[in-house]
C-alpha cells in the first residue's frame, strides 16, 4: 500500500456504491452524500454492490488518485449503515485492503516468559 502521509484521515462511504463511477463521480459523491472537500488530502473509500471491489479516492496535492482492488475470493467487511462515513485509521485501511475483519482485530497472546 502507499504510504499515506501523517494527518491524512480515512473515510470509509457506508452504502453500497456504484462502481461505474470514476473520479468526477466519486468526487460528487463526497460532496454531496459525505459532505466533506475530496480536496482536502483525505482518503475516501467505496465499495460496490457485490462486495469483492473497492476504489479509494485522493487527493495527493498535485492531482486526483484512484485506486481499485478487487479481491480474488471474498468480501470486503463493510459497516451495515446504508449512508453516512466511517472513520478509519491506517492500520484499519491496511486490514480492510488485505480482506480482514478491521472491525474486530484479534491481537495474538504471548505468555510471559519465565525469567
């Protein structure tokens, strides 16, 4: 994945989106349904009606991104609202890219070691 710079804050579009959309459309989608600048340095993320694609959308300074993934086997976990944003950090964007649960994360156990 590629390093989003420090500040940067995820959002992740509740819904289902259409995936036919490319940067102009997704661009008025974060206008008018989020709400927010897709302007302003931040990561928007869609997901579409079947679940195993997703575009992220940012502004890097110099010119509009667009990013797809689609997963090979599998689903994308979304939030079940039908509208509004989620707040996502990095690590939760990395997890939800890789196709884990970033909703509930197992972290490993380790005993403590016998000194």
């Amino acid at each position: 994945m590629i390093a989003l710079p420090t500040g940067t804050r995820v959002w992740l579009a509740a819904g289902v989106t259409d995936m036919r959309k490319g940067m102009d459309g997704l661009s008025a989608l974060v206008q008018t349904t989020l709400a927010r600048d897709p302007f302003a340095g931040h990561v928007f993320v869609f997901r579409g009606r079947r679940g195993d694609q997703v575009k992220l959308l940012w502004w890097s300074g110099d010119g509009m991104n667009l990013y797809v993934k689609r997963l090979e086997r599998g689903r994308f976990v979304w939030p079940q609202a039908e509208s509004g944003a989620v707040h996502l950090s990095a690590a939760q964007l990395s997890m939800l890219l890789e196709g884990i649960d970033w909703r509930h994360p197992a972290r490993t156990w380790q005993p403590q070691r016998a000194v």
